[in-house]
C-alpha cells in the first residue's frame, strides 16, 4: 500500500476541496490519512472520504509561535507513518506539510495551489506571504497550480521555476461531478418548496452567488449593482449563499446594512447542499477579486446558469466571455451591473448562454477524468523517485 497524506489547514477543505479523492485513491492501492486542524467538519469529512484523520493544531493567520508547533507536530507524523506521498492544499498546510515533509525525508511532496491570498494583500503582509510561497514550493517536489492563468502568476512572480509546476487537465483541484450537480439528481417537489420558503414569485429573475460573504469575493460591488438593477427592475431577487465571515476580511457597513434591510436580497447563510439554490436561480453572479479554480462557476454550469464573473485567474478560463457567460473587470460595480442587466433584458443573449452552460462543463471538467490524471500523476512521481511500493 502506498501511504498518502492529505493536509489541509482546517477540515472543511478535505470534505470540500477534495470531495470524493480519497475513496478513489484507496480503491487504486493508497492507503490515505487526511490532516487538518480541528473542526465541525471534521466527522463528516471522515465519513464521506472513508479515511481517518489526524489533527494537526493550525491557523488560518500568521501566527509565528503556533504555526512552529504545527510544524513539530507534522514532522513527528511523518517520522511515525513514513507516508511515500504529501499532498497539501491551502497556504498554511502548504508550509507545514511540504517543510515537514522535506525535514522529515518524505520522497513526494506535492502542493496544489488554488489560489492566494497574496495577490490582495499589500506591503508587509504581502512580503511575508511571498517568502511562504517561495519556502513552500523549494520544499514540494511538484507544484500544481489549479488554473493555467495561476502557473503563469507563479512562474512571473519568480516562486519557482518552470520545471516544478504542472497543472493537471484543464485545471480544478477536483474537476466536477456533473452527475451529482445536475437538476436530474433533485426532486422537483422539494425545489418547489424552497422557492416557497423564500418567496419567490414565477416572474421573478434570480441572480445566485455562493461564497464566503467577504469582501475579496465582490459582495460589496455585487450588492452594490442589484440595488442599482432594481431601480429599473423590480421583479430581480439576489440569492447569498454563504457564511458571512467579518474577521478576516470584513464587508463595510454599509454593505451589511443593505443585505439586512434589502427585501429583494435572500441570506440563507452556508449551505452544505447548494444544488437546490442552484436549481432555483436563473443567473450567477460571481464577481471575486482572486480564486484559483473555482468550483462555484462550474456548479452553476451544469445547472444550465450562465454566469457573471471577474476576469480573474480560474473564472476567465471556465467562462468564454458570451458563450457560457460573461467577463468583466474585478472591483467595477457598473460594469457587474451592465453585465446582469443585459442576461435579465437580452432574451437572446440569455438563450444561448443558458444552451453552452452545461455542456461545456461537462466536456472539459468531467471529476472521473480529473481523478484519472491525478492517479496518473501519483504514480508518475513514484516511478520518478523510485519509491519502493509495500
């Protein structure tokens, strides 16, 4: 068997990012322990990825003194189950696993990069998260950036060099399961009710964004454009699914205060499920400032949604700009308003997105295939560093 660890920094991404690998994997020899800090996410992440999981005390923050007892924790594992193959995900289980993993003598070490916080941040912060980047990938033996526009932003900014990154397939941490997100796999009759539940009216046109509720995912331009829309359209409702997370990067006040008092804009919080919100909208509106790959926009293709989204790295590689949906500049309010209004009074604009939607997802990110590739890649790596298989 083959010993695979799989870190990320809090539970939520192995049940999230990662959903349905660990199964795979174990079917084709692996035997796969998951790591992560502690979390309410952490049983379900066991049960659904049929893999045990071993807490490994970590922050989402920098925070010096913790992340060095992360790091000594990490190590100890390593030394203790002699894995043949890390695999990270996130920037602080980048660290700890790949530098751990390196002092610890694991051969495979292999980090995948879904975005970074880096590229918002400035000065100082800036700085320190570059140099963690760079620590992180001269410890990894291979770095899988999750979008092509991502590998370029790597290898420019001199992170490492051309030799180490690889994205695998068409990008995505984990492709798409277009079975499981597809209206077929939902009951008509519960999707009924929800739109019962919330209100929604038969000629209403509903706009959907799922996310965190944090300011680098355009919440605040977002909000800013439908209540601009609704001066001219009164039938448009705006559908948030997502937590709102006000400690790390805090939406003004304003901006809460529209949400609470707004009729029109529907909050229902996380959702582990968002198939059926999905189902119920007509558009996405996705306006993020920095992703790497991002699984919202492929979820809401295969529910026949075209999509608004910022011409950032992952989003302008799955949306061909008036085929499956639209792009447009990151931070620009009026130009995230012109685009949502033009789906809801373009009628033949609207068809032929909603026609590309699905089948375009389903051609390029297909999850079985994904799996496929990165199996290939497992075992690519261990013919390259003569890993003896127990």
């Amino acid at each position: 068997m083959i010993k695979l660890f799989r870190i990320t920094t809090v539970p939520l991404s192995l049940q999230k990012l990662i959903s349905g690998q660990l199964p795979f994997m174990r079917s084709r020899g692996f035997e796969p322990l998951m790591l992560s800090a502690d979390g309410p996410e952490a049983e379900a992440a066991k049960r659904e990825q049929k893999s045990p999981l071993v807490v490994v005390p970590m922050t989402r923050k920098v925070t010096p003194v913790q992340d060095l007892k992360s790091l000594w924790a990490f190590y100890k594992l390593c030394k203790k189950h002699k894995p043949q193959i890390i695999h990270s995900h996130t920037p602080k289980a980048g660290i700890v696993g790949m530098l751990g993993g390196k002092l610890a003598g694991v051969p495979i070490r292999l980090h995948t990069v879904a975005g970074l916080p880096l590229m918002e941040a400035t000065g100082t912060t800036r700085r320190v998260l570059e140099l963690v980047e760079k620590i992180t990938y001269a410890c990894a033996t291979k770095v899988y950036p999750n979008s092509i526009n991502l590998k370029e932003f790597i290898l420019e900014s001199g992170f490492c060099g051309s030799d180490k990154v690889k994205v695998i397939g068409n990008g995505s941490s984990n492709g798409i399961n277009t079975g499981f997100f597809s209206i077929d796999a939902l009951e008509y009759e519960k999707l009924l009710v929800l739109r019962q539940e919330l209100n929604l009216q038969p000629e209403d046109f509903v706009f959907v964004f799922v996310g965190r509720l944090v300011k680098d995912k355009g919440v605040k331009e977002l909000i800013a454009a439908f209540k601009a829309l609704q001066v001219k359209h009164s039938h448009l409702k705006l559908l948030l699914v997502g937590p709102l997370e006000q400690d790390l990067d805090p939406l003004p006040e304003e901006t809460l205060q529209e949400i609470a008092q707004n009729s029109a804009i529907l909050s229902v919080g996380y959702q582990n499920d968002v198939r059926p919100y999905l189902a119920i909208s007509q558009a996405l509106a996705f306006p993020s400032y920095r992703e790497g790959f991002p699984n919202v926009p492929m979820q809401a293709g295969c529910f026949n949604l075209p999509s608004v989204v910022t011409d950032i790295n992952g989003c302008n590689e799955i949306i061909a700009d008036g085929e499956n949906g639209l792009i447009i500049p990151p931070k620009n309010t009026v130009k995230l308003q012109k685009a949502m209004e033009r789906l809801v009074e373009d009628k033949q604009l609207y068809a032929h997105l909603k026609s590309n939607a699905r089948k375009m997802i389903v051609a390029r990110y297909d999850q079985q295939h994904f799996w496929e590739l990165l199996y290939q890649e497992y075992q690519e790596q261990l013919e390259k560093h003569e890993v003896a298989v127990s």
